[in-house]
C-alpha cells in the first residue's frame, strides 16, 4: 500500500506534528561541560583553537559551573593545567592540585552539579605521555598506581565521578580497588573506553597544553579504523566494573556509538571533541553553516546514535537553545 494512501508529507507538515513524532530526545540534562582549570585568581584565558572556551582559575570555574548548572546542564568534567610538570605526574595526585582545588570549590558553592574529574597523568607529566615512561616506550603497569592514586586524591577532593581517560590495560580495575581500599566504594567510574588516536584532539593539546614530547599516541588510544577492538574494550572495562563508558571523538565514530549502544546494557556517555568544536565554530564564523542549527543537529545525531550522555563544549549553548 503505497502512495497515494501513504504520504510520509503528513506527519512534516507543521512544528506540532513534527514534534509530536520525533523520535530522539535532547536536553540539557543529557550534556557535559567540559572545563580547564588552572592556578590563580580571576584567570580567565582564552583558548586560541578554541573560541569561547578559556583555561579557568577555581573562581572562574565555580562561576562557570553555577552559569551550567542554571541552564539545566547536570555535570562539568575537569581537566587540569598545572603550575609545573615532571616525570611522575606529581600535579595529577597532589591534595592542592589544579583538579582538586577547582573541585572542592564547586562542591561548596554550586548546589546540586556533578563534578566528574578527568583522570590521566598527561596533563602532568613533563614529557607529555599519558604514563610512566621509560626511553620511549610508555609503561602499562607501573602507571596504574599512579592513576589510582589520582583517581583516589579526586574523590577525597570531592569528586562525584572519576573518569580515566588514559588508555592503559587494567585502569579500571586498579582505580576502583584504589577507590574501595580508600572508602571510595560510592564513587562510578565513566571509563572512556573507546578512545581513538585521532587529530581532532588538536585544539585540546593547545588548552591543557599536553602535546607528547616525542612520539604520539597511537600505542594505547585506538586505530580509527577499528570497531570490533572498541567493542571488546569496552567489555574489559564493564568487565573491571566501569559503570559507565565512553566514546571519543563522537561525530566521526558514530558507528561505534551505535554499536556500543547495542552491546552493552551500561550508560554511554560520547565526547564530541575539540576538533569538532573548532570545525563547527569557524565555519560558522565564516558564514558557511548556520552554527545554532549546525549545534543541535550534531547534538541530536549523537543521541539517535545511542549516546546516553554528551560531553560537549557547546553544552551551555545548547541548553541555551534549547530554552533552558
Ligand atoms: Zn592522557
């Protein structure tokens, strides 16, 4: 039974009708603020690849976290830029460090916001890898004391989530032995699971300046071209007892979201990325694509892939457009 009797038209006709029918949902309460803190006072710098994106002192980010959290937006994630960097990623785990001050202060005065901290010793190493180094090899296990021990001084600070981003085997497993050992047992772990090496990381390095020294990435994140290793790392990491798990970059890999989505009964959380933000912001910029609509759309077609939750620099613009 075809056309005449089936006019697909109908159901396009007005906003009401559209409405009514639509199939993927997106609102505020699905995204993630992603932020960069750094020491000081009344820092607020902009990040140069990043427009309207800025490195925050714990002020600023308390004030960020408060503007987010009015727009209807649940959770910020942190990343941190710390004063001095070395070999053992001392800023990563130390009481006072950039994370864990910026957290506590938004616990304290932004009422009901989740603060979910990053957890990978890049940002503070002096060599820029994501682990312990050795020549030029980056050691798996001696860095899992390291990010469990990260992961532990983030909740001490007041961290809702930790969320290890690092990539290295066995991650998961060690941070919530380190967080149960700690008291730490109420803490989710949101494992970015599925983390491919990919250039649209670019305008990231330059925020948490955490370009590798030497070499690259491509010995612990994912090859772009693979989806049935995303399918089984993310298995490991339930298997380790992630509660939650993430993929990243989030546009080109919808695919693997999708798949993801269907293989795994956990939340699943995508991270459109820097590159994405960037692309977006100058084309629209220049005038070549409508940056409110470009913004929803990608949003919405992340969702209707399967992602439950987004971590999206757009996060408070969206909630903006989407009335919050
Ligand atoms: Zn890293």
């Amino acid at each position: 039974m075809g056309f005449p009797a089936q006019r697909p038209r109908r159901l396009r006709r007005t906003g009401a009708i559209r409405s009514l029918v639509r199939e993927t949902g997106l609102s505020a309460g699905d995204l993630i603020y992603p932020m960069f803190v750094c020491p000081g006072k009344r820092v607020r710098q902009e990040i140069g690849s990043m427009p309207g994106q800025f490195n925050l002192s714990a002020d600023e980010a308390v004030a960020e976290a408060q503007e987010a959290r009015s727009l209807g937006v649940p959770a910020v994630i942190l990343f941190g830029i710390p004063p001095s960097k070395d070999a053992k990623a001392s800023g990563a785990y130390d009481p006072h460090g950039v994370v864990q001050e910026a957290t506590a202060a938004i616990k304290k005065d932004v009422e009901g916001v989740l603060v979910i901290a990053d957890v990978c010793l890049c940002e503070y190493t002096d060599h820029g890898h994501c682990g312990v180094v050795q020549g030029e090899e980056i050691l798996n296990d001696p860095t899992l004391d390291l990010l469990a021990k990260t992961a532990v001084s983030q909740a001490r600070a007041g961290a809702d989530i930790v969320a290890p981003s690092d990539m290295m085997d066995g991650r998961v497993a060690a941070i919530r032995k380190g967080l149960d050992a700690a008291g730490f047992d109420q803490v989710p772990i949101l494992s970015y699971a599925a983390k491919y090496a990919s250039a649209f990381y670019g305008p990231f390095r330059e925020a948490a300046q955490s370009t590798p020294k030497f070499g690259d990435r491509r010995s612990h994140q994912m090859d772009p071209a693979n989806v049935r290793e995303a399918l089984k790392a993310v298995r490991l990491d339930i298997e380790e007892g992630a509660d939650m798990v993430m993929v990243k970059p989030a546009l080109p890999y919808l695919d693997v979201i999708h798949r993801v989505r269907q293989a795994v009964d956990v939340p699943v959380a995508a991270y459109h990325v820097s590159g994405e933000y960037a692309m977006l912001v100058a084309a629209a910029k220049n005038g070549w694509i409508d940056r409110d609509r470009a913004v929803l759309e990608s949003l919405v077609a992340i969702r209707r892939a399967g992602a439950d939750l987004i971590v999206t620099y757009f996060a408070k613009e969206a909630a903006h457009l989407l009335g919050g």
